[in-house]
C-alpha cells in the first residue's frame, strides 16, 4: 500500500506552493473581513478588536480536511483509481440528481446543507476529481493500445463521461464549474494527442453551439452578464456592480496597495461583494498593489508549469493524464476567477483556488494536489 521509500520522490516544491497560496488566502481573508480600522489604533489590542475570525477559523478547518484528504490520497497506490472510479462516478452523479430536491442557495441548488457539522456540501466540485479519473481511464486506454485517442466510439463515450455531471451542474445552474469540467475534458483530448480533426468538429460546433445555447438555455440574467461583461455601461448598478467595484478596488491598490488591517479599504468597507470568496483576489490587490497581485500569478504559474513537467516526465498514460486534468482544473480556476475579476471574462462565481474561503473547493484542490503528488512519488516504480 505504502512504502516509505516513495516519501524520498515527494515533491516539496508543489507542497511548498501551495501552503504559500494558502497562507495569503488566510491573512487576506482576515484582514478583507475585520471591521474598518481608523488609523487611531495604538496597540495589538485595539486591531485585535477590529478582527473577525470568524472566516479564518473555518478556513483552518477546511484545510486541516483538505490535508487529511490529502495524506489519504498520497497513501494509496494511484492505480486503485481505475477500480474504484466506477462506482464513485455514479455516486457522484447520484448526488448531483439529489441537489434538485434541496433549496437553493445564493440561487444555486449546488451545496448540501450539513446542518449538525454547520457545513456544506458541493458536490459539483467533488465531480472535477471523478471527470478527472475517469477520463483519464478511458484516454490512457486508447493511447496504451494505439498511441493516441482515437475512434468514435471512445471519444464518445469520454465526452458523455463529462457531459452528465457537467449538464446536471449547468441546470443548478453553475456555469462556472460546468466550465472548469468542460476544461479539464480539453487539457485531457490533448495530452491524449486527439486529431485535429476531431478538434476542428469541436470548435465548429462550439461555433454553431454557442449562439444557440445563449438564445435558449442560458437564463435571463446569465444572458445579461454576458451582454454586461461586451459592454459594462450596461448595467453598472445591477448586473455589472462586482466587476466594477472590484475593478475600483484593484485600482486603490496602485503599485504597492495599501497594506493589509490598514485604514479602511474598500474591501473592508464591503464596496467589494463577495469580498472573502469569488473576490478575493480585489482585496489581495487592493492591499498588496500590482506587485503583490503579480507574486500571486506567479506562484500559480510555477505550479502549473511544475505540474504541466511532471505530466510530460510520467511514462505511465493514466498517471500523465491524471496530473493533466489536474493542472486542467486549476488552469480553468485560474484564469476564470482572475479573469472575472478584473472584467476579462464573464463573472460565474468560481473562487480562487487555495485562498478564497470555502470548504468543498479546498478540499477537491487538496485532493487534486495528493493525486500529483501520488503519481510523481511512484513514477520510478516498474509498471
């Protein structure tokens, strides 16, 4: 199950990330959610006054369970994944039909109410880890018996794979985790060197699809973020009002921010929605400026590029396409969070992943990171 010798390919550099991600999340979320200081506090005392815990405690939790989802994961030979997968995929998909019998929450029927735990449930972000493992079993398939994924059929099927869950999130309706399992699909066909002409039949039906689905799936106010996010004059006190105050308080920052716990940021004035959570990143920004806003990007890219090297490193497929659905899930987080919040994408509430607060996602993130971590500590074992 587990030998010791694999602790010696344990690679720190990924931890190390992470934890530093983390540690941001933590004191952002601190200092986001304390009452505005004035300036006037002379002592620890009067800031400790100031602050509200209440969100960093939780936090800490959450990853205390993330962490032990991830000693879990790291303990067991990553190849288990092929025989269990079946079974947790249809748990999940099981769970996501249940969500439609349960009140919605901030208009969204995608959390479970724990209520004795005064926790939640999402089990549309444990569906990334199941999309991930099970496509990753079909593609590596394919690419052991041709080299490559290959055939309709099995395309197919790896499409319907994702499709299901990513369908019963889309009807919650949560666009943006339908978006990052439509992302961890895409990152998966390519490491599986799918032709290009299946890619060209895809972007034309995404053509065709798109317009189509604006006009008859997407809901009225969906269809109003995405004509807010072409032109934010629109609707600036409605619809476009995250965005724009998230962009003021990104702006405030200017080139070094304004400090963390210092005098009344915007953040801490609530001018910023959602401020601990889908927007955070404002608050880091606003406090840290453009420098701190880059440390951060950074950090993100050097893990995706560590994670995008061990993929290409792995001579085993199903591990290769495991760490790259990984990389997948938080290249899409990513670029989608940041994105929304300084007006390049449409906002969909997806947060930031290893700093905003919020348990299900910490922990799917926790999850993501033991199975890298599992698959590089066995790489040199003989398959």
């Amino acid at each position: 199950m587990f030998d010791r010798e694999f602790l010696k390919q344990f690679d720190w550099f990924t931890l190390i990330i992470v934890l530093l991600l983390f540690c941001i999340g933590l004191v952002s979320i601190a200092s986001i959610m304390a009452d505005p200081f004035s300036g006037e506090e002379a002592s620890l005392a009067d800031y400790a006054e100031k602050l509200n815990l209440y969100y960093v405690q939780r936090q800490a939790v959450n990853f205390l369970v993330g962490f032990a989802a991830f000693l879990i994961v790291i303990v067991f030979d990553y190849k288990i994944y092929k025989y269990v997968i079946k079974y947790a995929y249809f748990f999940i998909v099981l769970l996501l039909l249940l969500l439609f019998v349960t009140s919605r929450v901030r208009g969204i029927q995608g959390w479970f109410r724990l209520e004795s735990l005064d926790r939640a449930l999402q089990p549309g972000e444990l569906s990334k880890i199941a999309i991930i493992i099970a496509l990753s079993l079909i593609v590596s398939d394919s690419m052991d018996k041709y080299g490559k994924l290959t055939g309709i059929k099995t395309i197919a099927y790896a499409v319907l794979i994702c499709v299901v869950p990513t369908v019963l999130i889309m009807l919650q309706p949560d666009f943006g985790t339908a978006f990052v399992c439509i992302c961890i699909m895409v990152f998966i066909f390519f490491i599986g060197r799918i032709s290009w002409g299946y890619i060209g039949t895809a972007a034309i039906a995404l053509a065709v699809g798109a317009p189509l689905a604006y006009r008859y799936v997407f809901s009225e106010e969906q269809q109003w973020r995405i004509r807010v996010f072409l032109d934010p004059t629109l609707d600036p006190q409605n619809y476009g009002y995250n965005v724009a105050q998230a962009k003021i308080a990104i702006g405030s920052g200017q080139m070094y921010g304004k400090g963390f716990f210092s005098d009344g940021t915007l953040a801490q004035l609530r001018f910023v929605p959602e401020r601990h959570t889908d927007f955070i990143f404002a608050g880091i920004v606003e406090g840290l400026g453009f420098v701190g806003g880059t440390v951060i990007i950074v950090l993100y890219f050097l893990l995706i590029f560590r994670w995008l090297y061990m993929a290409l490193r792995l001579k085993d497929n199903f591990a290769a396409c495991l760490v790259i659905g990984v990389t997948g899930m938080l290249t899409a987080h990513v670029f989608e969070n940041i994105g929304m919040t300084i007006g390049l994408m449409p906002v969909t509430g997806i947060p930031l992943p290893f700093i905003s607060y919020g348990g299900s996602n910490l922990l799917t993130n926790m999850i993501g990171v033991g199975i890298v971590e599992n698959v590089w500590m066995r790489r040199a074992r003989k398959h």
